[in-house]
C-alpha cells in the first residue's frame, strides 16, 4: 500500500491549509504508518516525508481513518482510494479520510493518554494527576493553519502537531513549567504525546489543554472596540463606550505575571554585548532580506538601520529567559475572570531550536504593540485617506498601548515600554517582518505596517 499511499497524499497534502511548502516542487515522497486503533473505523498515523527539488525536506503527521465503502457525510475530509486485496483475495479499494475531521477516530487519542500507551513509536504522556475525558468525539477547529486542533465537549483541547521536527516542543515545554505555578492566566497542560524520529531525540506530536470555556478572542474583542471609536465621531477612546483600555491594562498585568514565573521555573541568562550585537545583525539581515520583496522600505532604511545600530551599542541590562515568542492578541483570550495566554510554540515557521532559545521579554511585549496598531488601523485599509478615522486610530492605539504598558509595570515594577533602544528594534524588526507577509499575502494591508516604520523610523512614540 506504501507506494499508493505516498501517491494519494502527493496529490491531498499541498491543498491542506497546514502544509509548508505549498509552490515548491517535490522531488520525492515517503511515508510510513502504524495502526492507532483497529475497530471501526481503522485509524492509522502516517509520518510523511517530503523532499524538495529545491533541496530540503519536511516530515508531516497525517493520521487517517480508513472506511471499506466512501462515506458521503465524510466527503469534505476524503484523502483518497487505496488499492487493496480483500479477505476473499478479490481487488478492491480503501477508502481514507482525514481523520482529524472524522469524529468517529477521534476518541482513540485521549483513551491512549489516560492509560499512558506506547503504540509503535508513538509515546503517550499524561500530566500529573490530570483529568482527560473520555469516550467523547473531538470536533475539528476550522481555523486552525500550521496544526490541526480538536474539542473534546467543554474540557479539552487537543492540537496535533503536523510538521515534525526533533525536540520537545515549546507549547509543551512551557506549559508543562508554567503547570507546576498554578500560574491563573494560562489554560493547564493535561498530557503529551510524542514520537520517535530515526534514533533523533523524539518529536512532539500534540497536546492536551484544558479547554478554556465561555472565552472572546482578544484581536476580535479589540477590532470591536476600534469598531465603536469609528461609529462615535464626537467622542474620544476614553469616552465610548466600548472602551478597551481596561482590558489592555489587565493584559500588561497577565503578561508580566507569565514573564515572571517562566523566569521563575526555566533557564535565565544575563544578555552580553555578543548576543546584543547579534540580534542587531540578524534585523538588519532581515531588512535587507525584506528590500527584494517590498521597494517601499528603501525610504527608511537608514532610520530603521540606525535603530538597529542602536541595539548593537545598547547599554541596557536585559535578562534573557523563555517567552512566549508570537505575542499578539490572537493568543489571548477573555473570559470572566481575566486573561489566558495560548499557544506558547513561537512561529512555528522557525526552527525548533531557535524557538527554544532565550530572549528578552521585549520581544513579546513589542509584538502586542503591533497587534494594538494593526487592531487600531486595520479598517483604514478600506477608506486609506480618511483622515478623521486615521487620528481616531492612532488614538485608540496609543491610549491601549499606554494601558498595556502601565498595567505591565504595575505588576513587575518593571516599565517595559521606556526609552528601551531594544523595545524600539523589536518592534521595528517585527514591522518589517509584517511587511513582508503583506506585500506576499494582503497588499492593500501594506499601508499598515509601513505607517507604523514611518513612526518607528522617525523617533516618535
């Protein structure tokens, strides 16, 4: 079935929305399984190993179910048909799905993770005295991109890792250190699974979290209030009444209490002048990078090549420790009670290792600021020469990003957002990165971080 196999996922895989390497041509395709469960419906897992013409290669996680007639309610997460013999030694075909949208294979995970099972390479780890449920379905997350998550009801979440690489991953790694604080702003590890890579050390399949109930996404929460600014047009941010600052000021006190047991629980390590110089190096790596994609960036390159300079010759003192690394208000959801922190994996186009290095905590705090300023001026990307709505967007996100700030040093004694030449270049570095993405993915959104390097580049606030 191998070859028929790797066939059929040749023509499935680069449709998936997880799937990296989308526009490059594959030179060569592997893959090899093992069963998960044999009652009905089979489910099997896959590490599929991709080769580029390019050079390279990605190993991904499919796991998928097999059906022995096509399931028309399934038709959505149809993979393909299989050649096979049957019992009888007549031809016939399999059918497989992807098993990730097939509730009737998803239970097999969790049951696996309460009795702490080995099957073939794959390792189940549960956490402490953790409760997993069980003989519940998972229901697929439609919005998930580079993993694939699940819901188990109302208490758990399962993320399945698709591109594999060696090494613990961060999500877990951190979640289960911040587990052992009872830190209240982030959703509990409940378990782990991983798998074996070729005599490499093993690699992170998924993870169970403890399923955050009743929650509103922070960046729709956000656009909500920049939403209520626009409809008030004699009123300013402090007066409407969707006001955000609140919310902004208890974030900056959730982050630095997460900032703070992270220090607490895992490796910390004064910054030397050679990481500072460094980091200096690779911004303006990037930006160089950035030039062939976006010709806009030339009128401040010598503002945005100054800054960085800047960070080579910094006398600041920083502590580098774990972060979060992907910091916006995508990862952070609202419930009654405050704040929770999500998805602790970096960008997961990075590699894993440099995922897992020590930086400044003003890496995190400078990608909110640029969620405040996408928060506040995404909808000025549909009337760009509105000047009454582009003084109430940068209203709006100065005042959250002063909240953000001011709640931050409350809980930390610590101010984040000061004359810090690092902050600056952090955020800087992270505009240039979002220009980038723009230019490739969303061009009439370019204006958004260019406006903000304007600012950067200039000195300003």
């Amino acid at each position: 079935m191998s070859k028929a196999l790797s066939d059929v996922l040749r023509e499935w895989m680069p449709h998936q929305r997880w799937f990296g390497g989308k526009g490059r041509e594959w030179a060569d395709v592997t893959e090899d399984g093992f069963f998960l469960s044999r009652s009905e419906p089979v489910l099997s897992v896959h590490r599929v190993r991709v080769t580029y013409a390019d050079g390279g290669g990605e190993t991904y996680l499919v796991p998928l179910s097999w059906r022995a007639h096509p399931d028309e309610e399934l038709s959505s997460a149809f993979v393909g048909a299989v050649p096979a013999k049957g019992a009888d030694g007549e031809d016939r075909e399999n059918y497989c799905y992807d098993a990730m949208r097939d509730r009737d294979s998803t239970p097999p995970w969790l049951a696996h993770l309460v009795s702490a099972s080995t099957v073939g390479p794959m390792h189940f780890h549960p956490a402490g005295a953790a409760t997993i449920p069980e003989g519940v379905p998972g229901d697929v997350v439609s919005t998930e991109q580079s993993n694939t998550s699940l819901v188990y009801g109302q208490d758990a979440i399962f993320k399945l890792f698709r591109r594999l690489e060696p090494g613990l991953n961060p999500d877990v790694e951190i979640g289960e250190a911040l587990r052992r604080t009872d830190n209240p702003y982030i959703a509990p590890l409940l378990g782990y699974i991983e798998i074996d890579e070729d005599g490499a050390e093993p690699a992170t399949a998924a993870m169970l979290q403890t399923f955050v109930r009743g929650a509103s996404d922070g960046w729709r929460l956000a656009t909500a209030s920049v939403r209520d600014l626009y409809a008030e047009g004699d009123l300013h941010a402090d007066e409407v009444g969707g006001d955000f600052a609140a919310d902004s000021e208890r974030l900056g006190s959730a982050t630095a209490s997460v900032h703070a047991d992270l220090a607490r629980v895992l490796d910390t390590e004064p910054a030397d002048r050679e990481w500072f110089a460094a980091t200096a190096r690779a911004m303006t790596d990037r930006l160089e990078s950035a030039l062939a994609v976006v010709p806009q960036l030339e009128e401040h390159l010598a503002g945005l090549r100054a800054i960085y300079t800047a960070v080579a010759d910094s006398p600041e003192e920083v502590v580098r420790q774990r972060v979060h690394g992907d910091f916006h208000l995508g990862q952070v959801l609202r419930t009654a009670t405050g704040w929770v922190v999500l998805d602790f994996e970096g960008e997961p186009a990075r590699p894993l290792a440099e995922r897992r290095q020590l930086d400044s905590p003003l890496r995190d705090i400078a990608g909110m600021l640029r969620s405040f300023d996408y928060a506040a001026r995404h909808m000025l990307v549909e009337q760009p020469d509105d000047s009454q709505r582009a003084y109430r967007a940068q209203e709006w996100a100065v005042r959250n990003r002063g909240a953000f700030c001011a709640g931050y040093s409350a809980a930390s004694g610590i101010d984040p957002c000061g004359d810090s030449p690092l902050l600056r270049a952090f955020e800087a570095d992270k505009a240039v990165y979002e220009c980038v993405y723009e230019a490739r993915n969303r061009p009439n959104w370019l204006m958004i971080p260019l406006q903000s390097l304007t600012r950067l580049a200039a000195g300003a606030g």
